[in-house]
C-alpha cells in the first residue's frame, strides 16, 4: 500500500532532507520512526518532492512510502506525529495508486522567501526570514518578475557545482507582496535547479538596490553563466510552500 504524506518542518536544525551519514535530516528522521512503527529492522524508503538544502523550511513538502499495516488514512498522521521530534509533522496522509511517484508526479512547485524589513534584527525570526534593513525599489523589484516568468535555460541562476545537463526550467509565476514586516516573493515553477530560487531572491534585490537594472534580467539568462548573475540569498528565508500533482 502506497500512502502519500504532506509534511512541514522546520529546517533550522537539519543538515537538509536528503540522508548523510552522521547528520540529522529530514528524511533520517522520517525513515526511522517507520522502522519503529512497523517493528523492523529494515530501512523503509521514503521518497520526497525534492532534497530541500539545510536551513531551508517547508511548509507543504509530499513523500510517499509503501506499508503493509491496515491504518485508515486519516490516523497516519496521529500515528507519525506521536514519534516525530516537534520540527516535523504530518498534516496530511492519503492512500494512493502505486503509479503515484511523489518526485517523478510532480507537475508544479511553489517557493516563497520571506524577508524581514524591520530596522534592527528580530531575534525571533532571525532563522525564519532574511533581514534586509536597507532600502530597496521595490517596484523594479516586481518589475523584473516578468523578465523570468516563461521557459527558459536558468544556467545563470543555478550553483555552478551542479551536475544536472538539462537546465531549461519553466517558471509559470513570479510576484512580490508585502507584508505586515517585511515582503514575500512567490514563485511557482516546473521544477527548480540547485539554488536556482535563492539566487533568483538575490538578484532581485540586487535590482532593488540600483546594482542591476530589470532589464539586465534578460542578459544574464543570455548569458548562461552563473557569475552574470547576483549573490545567493540564504537558506533560512525560503520555503518549500506546495507540491503540485494533477489531482
């Protein structure tokens, strides 16, 4: 039996989802309250929508694992919460077909950051949301979302370190809000390429305090070349928000 799972947690702690040896991760922590809820000693596999970097939160990340225990959907959850440590919960769990792939369905995802705008530091966001106290055009911000919604190859907009070939990635929305104490972007996607969200953050900021023009947006996908780009916004503002299947 197939069960799907949406799931929050709080990255703050975690060396990121994927499993390494001697960290604690997402995933690590996931895999071994099944052993003890299924009284084996053998690893369950769990499958995600995607790894998610240390520090980096979700709100509505997807994994999908297989069980033999007859627990109705609805108790999955009480049943995962009880083991979990408190930066993990389940919200939701759902009998799926065994077609269902919680990485290989994916039709969309959506990625919010958060930036905190007040003048000194909150302590208590301070792992939660990028504090940027200077001044920023936050029209040219939005102005340069239109320059990276569409298909395009986002090699300017990934870390340089990544393996993947094919770098053509579809952004479908992209927009800025503000907050009661700070501003939101939102951004949803086919897909997204290593850092590809937070070096998209950072760039846009980059136009918002007068480095880059919105227009330059256009040239620094041209350029296929991450140095064209701006700096990488840190990991602790960004949210895994949605994962997006056809049902």
């Amino acid at each position: 039996m197939r069960i799907k799972c949406t799931i929050s947690y709080d990255g703050h702690l975690f060396f990121g989802y994927q499993v390494q040896p001697g960290k604690r991760t997402v995933q690590d922590e996931l895999e071994k309250v099944l052993k003890t809820l299924h009284k084996t000693k053998e690893r369950i596999p769990v499958v995600a929508s995607g790894r998610t970097d240390s520090g980096v939160h979700a709100i509505g990340q997807t994994i999908h694992f297989d069980s033999p225990l007859l627990i109705p959907e609805e108790k999955w959850p009480y049943a995962l919460n009880a083991l979990l440590p408190d930066d993990i919960v389940v919200n939701k769990a759902e009998m799926v077909d065994e077609q269902f792939h919680a990485r290989f369905s994916v039709k969309k995802k959506e990625y919010r950051y958060l930036i905190d705008r007040s003048r000194h530091p909150d302590v208590f966001k301070r792992f939660y949301a990028y504090h940027v106290p200077y001044q920023l055009d936050f029209e040219k911000m939005k102005e340069t979302s239109q320059y990276l919604v569409g298909t395009y190859d986002f090699t300017s907009f990934c870390t340089a370190k990544t393996e993947v070939q094919d770098k053509v990635r579809t952004v479908y929305e992209l927009d800025w809000s503000e907050t009661a104490d700070g501003l939101q972007m939102r951004i949803v996607g086919s897909g997204f390429l290593y850092n590809m969200v937070r070096i998209i953050t950072g760039t846009i900021l980059e136009v918002g305090t007068g480095a880059i023009s919105p227009k330059e947006i256009e040239k620094i996908i041209q350029a296929k070349n991450r140095d064209a780009a701006g700096r990488t916004a840190p990991a602790h503002g960004l949210y895994l928000w949605n994962v997006i299947y056809d049902n």
